[in-house]
C-alpha cells in the first residue's frame, strides 16, 4: 500500500485529489488530504473509503514531521512560498514530494541531496508552468528531430471566463488568485525579438499588449511576462532569435487596466492612512491632482487618456469606482483596497465556467523552407469545483504522482517536466480528460 498526504484543499486541489481517490481502489494507495479548514478537507474526500481528512497547520513542526514520517509522496498545494519547509522535511526523511508550482533557489538546493536518497522532487507540473513545458517540449522536440532550426517561439496563457459565462463589461472574472491578478506585470518584461532584447517597464506594459487569435474564440490581447530569457536555457533555444512569453486577456481589457497602472492604483508597496474610512470615489481621487472645480470623472479623463474612451470608462463605471461607498478596509495598500472593489464584481457566479486558452507559435526552417506552426488548447471548465484551472493545474500533477508511485517515473532529484521519458506519457493520459493541443502549420516563405 502506498501514502499519498495533500496539504492544501483550496481550488487547485478538487481534480488532482479526484483523480488520486478515482485511482486509489485499484492501485492500493491511501489518500490523506490535510487543510487547515478541516471541513474543506472532508468535502473533498467526500466520504470515499480511501481517503483521510485531517486539519493541518504547517506551522506545526510535530505535525508535519509527523505525516511526512506516514507518507511515501507528500503534495504541496500550499502557496510557493511555504514548498521549501515542506521539500526540507522530505527530504529529511527521504520521502517523494510534488508541487505544480516554479522550482525555487531554495528547492534547487536540494537536488543533490535528493538524488544522494533516492527521491523524486517533482515540480513545475501545473498548467503554466506544468503543460507549457510538457506541450512545448513535444513541438521542439519533433522539429528538431526532422532536422529543423528554430527560429521564434512564442507561448501565451491565460485563465478567462468561458464564453458562456462572459457577461460584464470587461469580459473577465477570477478564476485564480485575485491579488496575482491585481500584481501581475509589476517588474520590467525582458525578452528577445528578432534578435535583439527587448524591456518593457510596467508602467508601459498595458500599453504595449500585442493581438492574437486562437481557433475559433476570437481575438486576445498578450501583455509579456517578466522573464522570458530564461527559457532558452531551460528549453535548449540558446540561438533563437525570438522568444517571448505572455499572458493572455480578452480584447479591451489591457487598455482598461492600464487606467489602474497608471493611477498608481495597484501599488502594493505602502499602506494608506485612514483607509478604511475612504470611499471608493475618495480611493480614486486620490491619485489625481487637487482640483475644486472638476468631478473625479473630470478629473480622470483629463489625466489619463485610456479614460477618454467610451469603452474604457464603461468599464471603470461599472466597477463602481466612483461610488461613495466605504472601503472598510484599515491600514492596507492600493492594490489591496483595488483587489476588494474588483472582487465586488468580477466574481464567478454559480453556474460560471472557466476557461484556460493557451497557445505556442513557433518559426522554423526546414529544407531551405520556412514554417509556421502554431500549437492551440482551450479548456473549459466543468463547474466552479472541477474548474479549468483545477483540471490543468491538478490532473498533469496527479498523474506524475502515480507515476512516481509505479516506478513509471525513476528519475531522481529535482525534476521538471521537459524530457520525452516525463512529458510523454503525462500528454498521452491528458488527452483523456480533454486536454488536447490543435495543430496548424503554414509555409510562410
């Protein structure tokens, strides 16, 4: 028998935690799910006669040293950040761990030690990163191995709201973290375009969105990530001429957002005096210049251009940012005090789906030939429980676990997903719950 302990119950864990109990009968594992809401434990366990749910601190050293003795694989869903404590621990005790979440300096730092046990410390199996890599790797690979030179390698992701569900004025809603959401892009953008690096600060990232189609759902605005470099080195592309990443949003929203950048509004970096007893409309006010005989409205417009769109400003009303309503909240950030005037409205209902678009275009030559091949999947999800996310963030972790437990996967140490012997058979099985990747390929000269 096997011992798998999950720490974490929140909405990354419902399809990972599904997938580990479908299995559980037939392969003899006992599943134990452990959160510090045990209530949240035991509904995801639901009763299933494998399954354990216990309340879990991690800031309980005995106890965590204590289930980590119980396990033969440890999963953290806890945020990055905490992986560390829980990696240490294992491998301590000499016990496999997995996370969907980027390999740390810290986890790095385990390597050697790991491989000296004998263990596996899976990372970066989520859907970005996780199937990023698993779907890149296939294409290079294969482009490689008819001979072919890249050239360019875009890659875009975003998790939006399905078109079903695609009912307010900024054709978005959470379906992640929405403090990630209000932060994202905060940093300078760096990457590489027809060979020559490229920075975009972020106070001109919104700015600079570029416009892509994916299949047949339209057109999506990409704003690119912090740090594309380093991919040429984790995917072998040190000659590429291009190679950018991004994030992917319905057309209109990057133009809108960018009225928040430049208020100052998703500033995280100091707290505002008095600020629970600020209105949503003193919030706003309060990053435009002192002026008595104009309306904050008035105001906006003359100092932000992106205001003067009729589009724009639809969407800034409907948010109610200039409402005379409280903000309740003391001694927080801007950024902070957005996040909860944003959570008022862009809130999944319970009938919402989500969806997770991705899509990689590569450039090559082949035969004196040049080739364009864009690699597309689009994801929607289930309800608000088995929700895109959910199913592309947990289903890749999930089946690397078993493999793990199998023996199937026996490298050992720190892993990503971006050798053929990992990514393979993890793609195959994914293609059974829907996550399947449309190919194009054109002859562009």
């Amino acid at each position: 028998m096997k011992k798998i302990f999950v720490i974490g119950a929140g909405l990354s864990s419902s399809d990972l935690i599904k997938y580990l109990l479908d299995n559980a009968l037939k392969l003899d594992w006992t599943v134990k799910v452990g959160d510090l809401s045990l209530d949240l434990a035991k509904s995801k366990i639901n009763n299933h006669p494998k399954g354990l749910a216990i309340r879990f601190d991690i800031n309980d050293y005995n106890q965590l040293k204590s289930e980590i003795a119980w396990a033969d694989i440890v999963v953290s869903l806890l945020p990055a950040f905490m992986h560390p404590i829980v990696a240490k621990e294992c491998v301590s005790q000499g016990k496999h761990m997995a996370t969907a979440s980027y390999v740390s300096e810290a986890m790095k730092a385990l390597d050697a030690e790991a491989k000296q046990k004998g263990i596996t410390l899976l990372n970066e199996l989520g859907v970005d990163p996780g199937i990023d890599h698993m779907s890149a790797m296939k294409v290079i690979d294969e482009i490689r191995e008819k001979g072919g030179k890249l050239l360019g390698f875009i890659s875009n992701t975003g998790g939006l709201i399905a078109p079903e569900s695609d009912n307010n004025p900024w054709n978005y809603k959470f379906t992640w973290n929405p403090r990630n959401v209000v932060l994202a892009g905060q940093g300078v953008a760096q990457f590489i375009e027809n060979g020559q690096y490229k920075f975009i600060p972020y106070h001109r990232l919104y700015s600079r969105a570029r416009t892509y189609s994916v299949l047949n759902y339209g057109e999506f605005e990409m704003y690119p990530n912090r740090d594309s470099l380093q991919y040429r080195e984790i995917y072998d592309l040190k000659d590429i001429q291009t190679l950018i990443r991004g994030t992917l949003r319905k057309a209109g929203y990057c133009k809108a957002w960018n009225v928040f950048v430049q208020l100052g509004a998703t500033d995280d970096t100091y707290k505002i005096p008095n600020s629970e007893n600020l209105t949503y409309r003193n919030f706003i006010n309060s990053f435009l210049a002192y002026d008595p005989k104009l309306s904050v409205e008035e105001k906006i417009k003359r100092e932000i251009a992106e205001a003067n769109d009729p589009v724009v400003f639809e969407k800034l009303q409907w948010l109610g940012i200039f409402e005379e309503k409280k903000v309740g909240l003391s001694n927080v950030s801007p950024a902070q005090i957005l996040q909860k005037i944003l959570e008022e409205k862009l809130f999944l209902e319970p009938n919402d789906k989500d969806m997770i678009v991705m899509q990689h275009i590569f450039e090559y030559e082949l035969g004196g030939k040049k080739f364009r091949r864009k690699s597309s999947m689009v994801i929607i999800g289930k309800d608000t429980v088995h929700t895109a996310m959910s199913i592309t963030v947990g289903t890749p972790l999930a089946i690397a676990i078993k493999r793990v437990l199998t023996g199937d996967l026996s490298e050992k140490g720190v892993i990503i997903p971006t050798k053929p012997s990992v990514y393979i058979p993890i793609l195959k099985e994914l293609e059974e719950y829907g996550v399947k990747f449309i190919e194009e390929e054109e002859i562009i000269h």
